[in-house]
C-alpha cells in the first residue's frame, strides 16, 4: 500500500525517513538543510510498519494512554488510526519544512517493513538521511502522540563526523560534510579508517588536503576496525550531530547496519 502527494521530479532528490522522534525530526532537518543548499526535492517517507500487526491478539500487548497512563489491547483499528495520524502530521512537518525554505518536496506512506522500503529506494534517491530504523514505531503508537504537532528541532548540536576511506571513494561524503559544517556552524570530524598509526598519519594527511581544496578544514579520528561497533562507539565519544557515509549500497547491505543506525543517536547520511 502507498500513496504518494505533492510529487514533482526534478534534478537531485534527497530521501529522508519520517517518525515522531525527537531523532527522526532531526534528520528532517538535515535533510532540509542539505536539499536548500542543493536545490533539491525533499522527499519524505513515512513506514506503516507492519511488525507491528505481529502483536494483534497478543495477551502481553499494550496500548498505554499519555494522559491517564492506562493500559488496554493493542488493536488493529487503533493502530490504523494512530498511523494515519501520524502520516499527516509527518506530511504537515514536511510541508512546513520545504514551506521555510522554498523547497520541492514529496511525501510517500508506505506499508511494509522500514529496512526493505530502505534498500528499495536506495537506487532512486541522490542522497538518504536516516534517523532511526527499528522500535520507534511501537514507541510511536504508545507515547508520542502529544509530540506529533512539533516542529522539528535546529539540528543536534555537535560534530560534522564523516568517514574517510580514500580521496575517490569518499569525495561526496567530504562534500556534504563539509556542506552540513558550515550550515550548521559546527566542528567537522574526519573519521579515517586505517589499518596502523602510519597508515592512518598519511590518510590523514590526504584528508585534510582534500578539505583544503574545499577552503575547509577538520579534525583526524582513527578508527583501526571499520564496523558499526566502532562507528557507533567513536558516534557517542565524539557526541556526534551528524554521520555522513559514502558507498551507501556497502552499509546498506550490512548484517550490522540497522543496529548501527539505531544505537548513534545523530542523523545519518548515506551518499553513493
């Protein structure tokens, strides 16, 4: 099931996935503010998750009231509801989002499990802003409903990280690090992943020529093992505001990457 609205296909588009969490407004941010410099379309998705139709008739299931604290079962009218409210208010924030900045934008609901609507419009999107994949949805349906009016937050305060592998691999990623830094005044942290001290000097060095060439500068982090225990790890160490990862097919076919997105408590950027 989808539906999509407002939909005008024009020159880059980036994706962003929409939820009532303070991260997921995040990421809406971002998005907002990587389509202005851009001129792009911005283009929201909000996942009817279906995991959620496996807790129907469970007798441990519950929806719990916000205002009374309450419990009752979980029933498949009242998520139909919750979701359909929740879609207008994310088609609201989105279209008050592109409103402030004059963008393009398009809004989609889909039915479906949120990591393969993911992978699926992977191929068709410039850029793909996450801020969370996995449990917001319950969350969403039990407690939030008194947030879903919100406008979303500036964008969380912190470093710009982007992972660096080498000049050709990672030059979109540099790109749009550099981007997010300067729109957001923030402190841009390369991420090199290297596998010894001198490896990682040199990387390094290449690095901030290539920001160089930008007119921008940034700060090294090693990072010896590239996996998400790592990023994630280095994520919360540097109190990161923003992720941006190059080669977004590699870390989309990851066994770890959904943990990965849920556990940074940032907005990510996959670029190609």
């Amino acid at each position: 099931m989808s539906k999509t609205r407002n939909e005008r296909p024009a020159g880059l588009r980036i994706w962003v996935a929409l939820d009532a969490s303070p991260r997921g407004a995040a990421a809406l941010a971002a998005a907002a503010a990587l389509a202005q410099e851009l001129d792009a379309e911005l283009a929201g998705l909000f996942v009817e998750d279906v995991n959620l139709q496996h807790l129907f008739g469970l007798p441990f299931a519950r929806e719990y009231s916000v205002l009374t604290g309450a419990a009752r079962p979980l029933s498949q009218g009242e998520v139909e509801r919750t979701w359909r409210h929740q879609a207008a208010a994310m088609e609201r924030l989105l279209s008050e989002a592109a409103g402030r900045q004059r963008l393009r934008w398009s809004f989609r609901v889909a039915r479906g499990r949120v990591t393969a609507e993911v992978s699926t419009l992977a191929h068709t999107f410039d850029l793909i802003v996450l801020g969370k994949l996995a449990g917001s949805r319950v969350v969403a349906v039990t407690r939030t409903t008194m947030r879903l009016g919100d406008r979303p937050p500036p964008p969380r305060e912190g470093p710009v990280m982007v992972l660096f592998e080498n000049v050709s691999a990672s030059a979109s990623s540099l790109a749009m690090g550099v981007m997010l830094a300067r729109r957001n005044g923030a402190e841009l942290v390369v991420l090199v992943s290297a596998a010894s001290k001198d490896a990682y000097r040199a990387a390094c060095a290449i690095a901030r020529s290539a920001l160089k060439d930008r007119g921008a500068a940034g700060r090294c982090v090693w990072l010896p093992t590239l996996d998400e225990a790592s990023l994630i790890q280095t994520a919360k160490n540097e109190m990161a505001g923003c992720l941006v990862l190059a080669d977004r097919e590699r870390f989309l076919r990851q066994a770890g990457f959904e943990r990965m997105v849920d556990e940074i408590e940032c907005p990510i950027v996959l670029t190609h």
